[in-house]
C-alpha cells in the first residue's frame, strides 16, 4: 500500500510539472513572438507621413476677370499651416526641401513659397507654415472657372488647393522617395482688422512613389 501511495504521488508529481512546464514555455513563445512582430514592424515596415491642414486664412481673394478668360489676373494674400506626422515606431524621416504651390479650379495662381529641408523624428510632428501674396498675377481660367470664382465671390468661401511636393527619406534607408502632399482647403474671405474665422481642420491625401523602400 505503501509502495503504491509513493507511486501515485510521484506520478501525480511529474503529471503536475509537465504541465506548468508547458504553460512557461506556451507563455514564453507567446512573449517572444510578439516581441518579434513588433521588431518587425518597427525595423522593417516603414509607413508615410500622414498629413493635415490645421489652419489657413485668406485676407484677400480678388479677381480681374480677362478676355479671353485666360488672361484674367488675381490678387492675394494668405496664410497656411500643414502638420506632417511620422507614424513609424523607429524611424525618422528626412524631407527634402519643399516646394508650395496653390491652385484654383485646377489653375495655379502661385508657386512661389519654398520650406527648407527638416527632418520629422519617429512619431513625432513637423509643421509647416507658408505665407504667399500677389497683385495682378496671371491665372489661366477658363470661361467656367471664371464663373465659380464669382459664384465663390458671393459667399465669401473659396476652395483652394495646397499643393507641395519633396522627396522623403527614412533612417537607415538609402531611397530618397519622391512625396506629393495635396491639401484642399475651403478658405472664408475675412478682414484682417477683424478677428479672423475659425478654419476646420482638414486631411490632406498623400501621394508616393511605388517604389522599393518607399
């Protein structure tokens, strides 16, 4: 009887140890693996900046309706700030240096504005503030431009588009990508001597090069 208690209870021992060796080990492939996964991830998955138009204001917006429409001039002055947003866990990205330009119903109207090249560190933000104006300057409309121009004049809110284009490269990559940041922006015409209105917060697409290591 003796021998048989002793024999249970070795058994019951050894049936005991097996299985909370098994749950360590169950525990610790579960730990590394997901160790692994976020390495991975943060080593060797790299993901593009995500952009915003945070602010903008427009103290003048005038047009001076040519003939033909093309020959129409316009004059300006406003105020842009877009915030760039590294997503990635590990690595910075460096801009190149960026050119602005902005737009209206698909016409340029300037292309004047440049950013020096800076760098945005892993999940941190770059901001970007740009200031252009102009008196008279050419913008190619046509006749249908033309009309929503005065049709936008009506209501004091025009829709303009930010263009900017550089090129971006990530820490320990050699691939210098070429980065389009697009910015649609609804501008309210307002009165610098008065207090300017509240501009809505816009998402901005990105546009990269399908490239290796982009």
């Amino acid at each position: 009887m003796a021998f048989y208690e002793d024999w249970g209870w070795k058994d019951n021992d050894c049936y005991c140890c097996g299985w909370k060796a098994c749950a360590i080990w169950t525990a610790g492939l579960v730990v590394a693996g997901g160790v692994i996964a976020v390495l991975v991830i943060a080593f060797a998955v790299v993901y593009p900046p995500k952009a915003t138009a945070d602010d903008a204001v427009l103290e003048r917006f005038a047009l001076s309706p040519g003939s033909p429409a093309s020959n129409s001039t316009i004059s300006y002055n406003l105020t842009a700030t877009v915030t760039l947003k590294n997503p990635n866990i590990y690595r910075a990205i460096e801009y190149g240096p960026l050119a602005v330009a902005f737009s209206f119903n698909g016409s340029g109207f300037d292309d004047s504005a440049a950013v020096p090249a800076f760098e945005a560190k892993a999940r941190k933000s770059a901001t970007v503030h740009v200031t252009v104006g102009g008196a008279g300057k050419t913008i190619k409309l046509t006749s249908p431009g033309v009309r929503e121009f005065q049709a936008e004049n009506d209501t004091g809110k025009f829709d303009v588009e930010m263009r900017l284009d550089t090129t971006l490269q990530y820490k320990g990559r050699s691939a210098k990508c070429p980065l389009v940041v697009i910015c649609p922006l609804q501008l309210q015409l307002v009165d610098p001597a008065v207090a300017a209105t509240a501009f809505q917060r816009t998402k901005c697409t990105i546009l990269r090069a399908k490239k290796s290591g982009c």
